[in-house]
C-alpha cells in the first residue's frame, strides 16, 4: 500500500457481514471453482464474482496479463458496464492505476476521488463515474512475473474496509497457479506451432525443390496465425524477374471499409500481375489502402545483403500493438524468403533455361554497360548486327457466363513459339505473368503491323476459351543501346492496353498514346511508365545528393535551348551539359532526343503537381 493511504482513513461500509465471513464464502466458492476446471476465464469470473460478494456497492474486474502484448485483457467481471467488454477490454502494461500495479507488483489503493489520482487513467464507456474510491492488487507467479491483476471499485459515498486490500491480495494468491499454468499452456502451446512453422519454412528453403511462390504462400500464412495478424502482405521479385504480390487475410470483419480494402488489395494484385507497377510502388499503394484502416503495422525488407528483393509487410485492423518478439518473428520469416528466393535465383542464373529472361532483368534495371549489353546479347542468341522488335503478352481470365467452366490459363510462351506466330529465330522469355518475344526484325517502324493479325488471331482463339490476351509491342530498333528502351515501351503499350474495357487486342504505344496522357494527368498512380520513373528517379537523386538536376531538366525543357537555359540558371553551358548527361544516365532516357522531350515534360508537370498537393489529398 503507497505512503498515504493508510488505514486510519478508511472507515467500514459492509454492513451485512463481516469480512471474514465474505472471506471464507469466497474461499469456499474458488475452491469448488478450481476444483471443477482450470479455464482461466471461468476461474477470473468466479474470483470477480467472490470478492463482490453480491454486495452492491462494489464491482470487481480481474485482468490476464498478456505476454506477447504487453496489455491486460478484461476477463472477468462482474454485473456492471464493464461486463460488457470483458474479453475486449486492453490496458497498457504499466499504465493507468491497474497497469502500473502489474508492473510494480505492488498493491495500489485510491482511498478518495480516482480521477484525482495522478496514476488513474479513464477508460470511456465502462461508467467509472458511478465510482468513488479504487484499489488494486497484482497476480504474481511464484518466479515473480506478472500474471494479471484485480482491481475493486466502490461506488460513490461508500470506501474500503482496513483489511479488505489484503483479503483481495491472499485471493490473488489463491489463484495465482491457475493463472500460471494458463499463460505456460499458452506460451508453451504457442512457442510449439512457432517453432514447427519456421523449421517447415526452413525446409521448404533448404530443399530447394518447392517454388518460391509456394513458399512466400507459406510464409505469409503461417504468419497470420504465428503472428496473429490480420493481413500479411509479401512484394517480391520472383526468380524469373517478375514481380510478386502474396497475401493472407485472416480477418472475417465485414463492413464498408473492410469490403473496400479488399477490392483495393484485389486491384493492387492484378496490376502487379499485369507489370503496370512494380513491388516497390505496389508496396505504397498497400500502405495508403491500409492508412485508416489499420491500427497496428510494421515492415521489414525481404533482402540477402545489399540485394533487396521486396518487403514484408503485416497490418492489424484491431488496437492491439507489434511486440518486439512478433517483430522479430516477422524478420526471421522475412530472411528465409529471402534466402528462397536468393537460392532459387541462384539456381536459375546457373541454368541455360532462364538466361534470356536474366538477361532482360539486368537489362531493365540498367546495370548493363554497352560492352555487357554486347557480350550478354550474343550469349543469348540474339543477333547483335540486327534490327529487334519486343512483344510483351499477358493473359487474364475473363468474365464467364454462370455455369461455364474455363480451362487453365495456357503457356502463352510455348503457343507463341509453337505455333508459329512470331517470325523464326524469335527469342522467348516467360515469367508468371508474362511472355517476352524478342523478335529479329529488318523493316521499317511501318512493317510492324505485319505482326499484328498473327497476334490477334491468338488474341481470338484465347477469348474463345475464356481468355483475353493483350500484346505490346515496341518500334523496330538497330542498336543494342536502344534495347532497353525498346522493352520499356512495349511493356509499357501492353501494360495500358490491360487497363482498357476491353483489354483483348494488340498495341503500340502509339495506339493507347492518348490513354497514357490521360492516365498521367489524372493522376493515377498505379501507371509506373518509363517517363515518370525517370522522374522519379531524377527526384531522388536530388533529394540524396542535394543536387538540382530535376530544376535543370525543367527549365531545358521548357526553352528546348541549352543556351537560353544556361542564362536561365546562371551556369556555364558545359555544366548545363553535365547535368543534363547525369540526368540521361540516372532514367536512361536521352534527355537531348527531341521526341522525348514531351512526354518528358509531361511526366515532369504531373510530378511537380503532386509534390505540391497537401499530405493524403491524392489518396482518394
């Protein structure tokens, strides 16, 4: 009991009987309690039921401590508002008049006004004003640990007995091994499934026979149990160089909100599937779909290394906080997929299956220099003294009649080279969601359409089993510089073409060119082209470095003039020039190409734009 609260401030306000007689019924009650079961919950409703005692003027609350999340869970209490949110009810560890007992395991006792008490914290809607005075004593293990607590309340105008904190502390000890054995069952039992679900996911990675998506499926599955998460969201690179998107949703809450993060995360899904935006940007949109929705979140990137591979990431719809042991429990879980993935990427790059798609991947990242883009590109098989087209297909699955059933999405790779329909001597590479075709080609940018009545008739046959088909392809290109390029723009035409009505058909950026523009300017942020990561990448170069290359580019852009532009900056054009080739270089864009420079400038404005829009007003 503090300094203070001594018992000649108390006075006696139990009338009917003395406290020893509500003692000896309590004892006689727990013990026919505990002799019957050894469930915690009926055992903290009974302790809150004897200590009452039927009498009017007192409640008794009993509180589980829980481990993992550091909070007090209501379990037991007795006829009052409260009873209501028992099993709902959390309080911190260590704060609040119950909260600071359970972490002092010190009895703690409000003789006056509770709200005057500096340690007291009101809780709404469990009508604490009905109360005038509070105490309350710790359950404690016999090694001292915190097990729970049981406050008392006494209602207005009446106060507590000398002895009756006492009476409350030797029934605390009465239950206290109930308790005990209660959170040993539940650790224990917990500890157990941890255990088996890492050493399973372990195996699955030291096998190196089940695929990495079976095994990130895994992962963020066993994590909603495990971690007791509501949504686990895993962004990865998949070994072939595509990009990933797995999920489990344990939550079977309904509601607007609930209803409408499922079409977002459904959406999300297919544009990564489709390659309209990568697990980086994917990973933002997934933050803003959760951004008042969830209550508790925490990340952790999925990388060996300096080689980043994607990001973990595990969300809470209920006000309950991440431990340091679940967050923890979420890295480990994070560094297996990683080593998933860095095995299996291992294994691929040493196989001659998947060369050309390794080659597309560093390719699309730009960590090629020209002699290995040279070096690379004869290794595959391409012929480096000639013109090449790209074709980038995606298959998805379409509306069905009720009652139709659709066979299984076809290898669009093996019917695009089996059946003939891209010249001989075509190259393909096939990740989960797409097939790329690097076609040699000897026309001119015209000749392409030659290519687009083969491809739509596989665009037919596809729609009449259930399927719609959707191709990009890039203009013709003669240098192995402009590659990059070239695969760029015909993802970029199919990755638009999937967005439309009706997304069956063959396109060139050329084709969808005003949707693009449109897409851009209406700020939609899942479209992640070529210009805008440029942008993007420019950006924060300046932001790391401290340096002005995104102004210079504007400013060029706007005059079309490296003259004019230097007297704009007050530079020497030879740095103007600097800049500009460092701007080049950083989006792999050739910032000084004149038919770049409007949809350079485009995805410049729409950049400006949102940087100026205030916090969250583009979220909707």
């Amino acid at each position: 009991m503090p300094p203070g609260h001594g018992a000649r401030e108390l006075r006696w306000a139990m009338p009917d009987e003395s406290l020893p007689q509500v003692e000896l019924r309590a004892v006689e009650h727990i013990a026919r309690v505990l002799a019957s079961t050894d469930d915690v919950s009926a055992v903290a409703q009974a302790v809150a039921e004897a200590i009452q005692a039927g009498r009017a003027n007192r409640d008794a609350y009993a509180y589980v401590y829980d481990t993992a999340a550091k909070e007090l869970v209501l379990t037991g209490a007795t006829e009052s508002p409260a009873a209501e949110h028992v099993g709902a009810l959390r309080l911190a560890y260590g704060e609040g008049v119950t909260g600071w007992v359970a972490a002092t395991k010190q009895s703690y006792l409000v003789s006056g006004e509770p709200a005057e008490d500096p340690r007291f914290l009101p809780y709404p809607g469990i009508g604490e004003e009905r109360y005038g005075a509070i105490f309350s004593v710790p359950i404690v293990s016999s090694r001292a640990e915190p097990l729970g607590c049981i406050t008392v309340w006494a209602t207005t105008g009446h106060r507590f007995d000398p002895g009756e904190v006492a009476f409350v502390e030797r029934m605390a000890a009465l239950v206290a091994p109930v308790f005990d054995t209660a959170r040993e069952r539940q650790a224990g039992s917990r500890l157990a499934a941890v255990a088996a679900g890492l050493t399973e996911l372990a195996s699955m990675v030291a096998s190196g026979t089940t695929s990495t998506g079976s095994t990130m499926d895994h992962a963020v599955e066993f994590l909603t149990e495990a971690a007791e998460v509501d949504v686990a969201v895993a962004f990865v690179t998949d070994p072939s160089g595509a990009d990933r998107m797995h999920m489990a949703m344990l939550t079977d809450a309904s509601g607007t909100e609930v209803e409408t993060l499922r079409a977002e995360l459904l959406t999300i899904d297919k544009d990564v599937r489709n390659g309209i935006t990568d697990w980086r940007s994917a990973a933002q949109s997934i933050n803003r779909a959760f951004d008042g929705i969830a209550e508790a979140a925490t990340s952790c990137p999925v990388r060996v290394g300096a080689e980043e591979y994607g990001v973990l990431a595990c969300y809470r719809l209920t006000a309950r906080r991440f431990t340091t042991a679940e967050t923890a429990l979420i890295g480990a879980v994070a560094h297996q997929a990683a080593a998933a993935i860095r095995l299996a990427m291992l294994t691929d790059e040493l196989s001659s299956r998947n060369r050309l798609n390794w080659f597309l991947r560093d390719l699309t990242t730009g960590r090629l220099n020209a002699e290995e883009i040279r070096r690379r590109a004869a290794a595959v098989g391409l012929d480096t003294s000639a013109g090449h087209v790209f074709v980038v297909g995606s298959v998805s699955t379409v509306a069905m009649r009720r009652g139709e059933t659709r066979p299984l999405t076809p290898a669009l790779g093996e019917l695009l080279a089996k059946g003939g329909v891209l010249p001989s001597g075509s190259l393909f590479a096939s990740t989960p969601h797409q097939t790329v075709a690097v076609v040699p080609w000897q026309g001119d940018d015209a000749s392409v359409d030659a290519l687009r009545m083969p491809l739509l008739e596989v665009c037919t046959r596809l729609r009449a089993a259930g399927h719609a088909a959707t191709f990009g392809v890039s203009k013709p290109v003669s240098a192995l510089a402009e590659l990059r390029g070239a695969l760029a723009e015909a993802r970029e035409a199919m990755a638009i073409g999937s967005r439309l009505d009706n997304p069956n058909g063959v396109f060139t950026l050329d084709d969808v060119g005003h949707h693009l523009l449109l897409m851009r300017v209406s700020g939609v942020d899942s479209i992640r082209d070529r210009y805008a990561t440029a942008i993007t990448r420019i950006a924060e170069y300046d932001r790391v470095k401290g340096t002005e290359l995104l102004e210079t580019l504007s400013v060029f852009l706007h005059y079309r003039s490296q003259s004019i532009a230097s007297r704009e900056l007050f530079v020497h054009r030879n740095t103007l020039a600097q800049r500009l080739t460092r701007a080049a270089n950083l989006s792999g864009i050739d910032v000084m190409e004149p038919s770049e420079w409007f949809p350079l400038q485009l995805a410049l404005k729409v950049h400006q734009s949102r940087a100026r829009m205030p916090s969250g007003a583009g979220d909707d």
